[in-house]
C-alpha cells in the first residue's frame, strides 16, 4: 500500500528522480547495479560480521569481569556510561588519523558501538538472579565460580541476547558509518559516490540494503536464542525429571 502511494505521488506530481525516485525506478536501478551492489554489500558483511563479533565478545566479557569484581564495576561502570555521551561519528575521523585507513579503525568503530548494549544487557541480566535460588547455592557451599557458571550466567542468558539483538542492528550502522569515513568499498562508500553524483536512487537501494541486512542479523540471533535459551531450558527440565 505504502509503495503503491509512493509511486502514484512521484508520478502524479512529477517529482524529479534525483530529488525522489519512484519505487520501479529504485528496483530497476538496484537490477541493473546488482553485480556493483553485491560487490558492496559482501565488503559491508563481512566487515559487519568481524565487528560484531569482536564487539559483543568484549562486551561480554567487560560485564562479567565487572559482575564478578564488584570493586572494578564501581570504579568503571560510570565511566562506561560516560563513553556513551561521545558519538561514535566523531570518534571515527581520530581513528582514522591515529590507525590509518585499513580494516583496524573501521572493526573499533564497530566494536564501540556493540559493545555496550551486550555488557548492559548481560549486567542486568546478572542482576536479576533468582535471590532464593541465590542464597540457597550459598547456603549449601556452592564455590562463587559454580554459582555463576550454574545459576547467574545462565539466568542472565536472555538479557544478554537482548543486548546481542541491539548489537546486531548497531553493527551494520557501524560499518557504513566506518566506511564513510575511509574506505575502497562497502555500502557506505558506494552511497558516499552516489551522493557526489545525485543518484538517490541508488541511494535507496543501498538504504534497502542496510535495513535487510540489519533484519537479517536480528533474526539470526533470534534464531540462536531459540536454540540456546530453550535448548538449555529443556536439558535442565529433563535433568530434573531423571533426579526425581
């Protein structure tokens, strides 16, 4: 309906293709450029992917360090709320400066972006531990790497899937920010040619691109949750079952 309306104003009030393309006329540009834009778009995928991994890895990781060293959590996590107040954007061009214009500065803006989402999340997510089940592990001795490896890791499992989700999203605005800044090829660079050129309607097939595969990644880590979190649920279900 939306695209139907969109077509019937561009052709109703004659806007001109460079101010507003028509839907037909972004789908025949994004055909006829679909070996350039595949080109683009793997580059922006896989820097995508590198970013985020290594960003949500970190983020993890910074949130159970923190968890697990209430000194460290008081002495850092201001300061990690603080980092967030400074856009990435404007960190992007000192990157470039300070590591040059290969792949280093491009997988730090994406691993900026991620990694907070991931650390807040999963921090949350340790925070709502089950308090009975909590004092009751303590209660009976249980090691304080046993309760987290037993009991708050994996109850902060779909908090930290939360934050993966965000992250996933994150990442692709990450690379193309990344790659507006400095780059051979990626969506961003190729949307940063065709602005030069006013060519909007390659600019929206590179907008569509962005947003599928920012879907994409979203539902990829939906799928993973599904599997993790229901998977683990089950094993611990019939474990309970074998015991009784």
């Amino acid at each position: 309906m939306f695209l139907t309306a969109w077509e019937a104003a561009v052709r109703f009030f004659g806007i001109e293709a460079w101010i507003l393309p028509s839907p037909s006329v972004i789908a025949q540009e994004a055909s006829s450029s679909a070996s350039s834009l595949w080109m683009h778009t793997l580059s922006t995928l896989q820097l995508t992917l590198i970013g985020f991994a290594i960003g949500s890895t970190f983020g993890l990781l910074v949130a159970c360090a923190l968890h697990l060293v209430p000194l460290l959590k008081s002495a850092l996590y201001p300061l990690l709320i603080l980092s967030q107040n400074v856009p990435t954007i404007a960190l992007a061009p000192l990157l470039m400066i300070w590591f040059g214009f290969g792949l280093l500065p491009k997988i730090i803006v994406i691993t900026l972006v991620c990694f907070f989402p991931v650390a807040v999340s999963t921090m949350d997510g340790f925070a709502q531990t089950d308090r009975t089940m909590l004092n009751y592990m303590r209660m009976i001795g249980a090691k304080r790497t046993q309760i987290f490896r037993k009991l708050e890791f994996p109850h902060a499992l779909p908090s930290m899937f939360s934050g993966l989700r965000i992250a996933a999203t994150y990442s692709v605005m990450g690379a193309v920010i990344a790659e507006w800044i400095g780059a051979q090829k990626g969506i961003g660079y190729y949307m940063i040619l065709q602005k030069s050129a006013f060519r909007t309607d390659r600019i929206f097939a590179a907008i569509i691109i962005i947003v599928v595969l920012s879907l994409l990644l979203f539902l990829l880590v939906t799928l993973i949750e599904r599997l993790v979190v229901r998977g683990g649920r089950r094993g611990a279900s019939s474990e309970g079952g074998e015991s009784r």
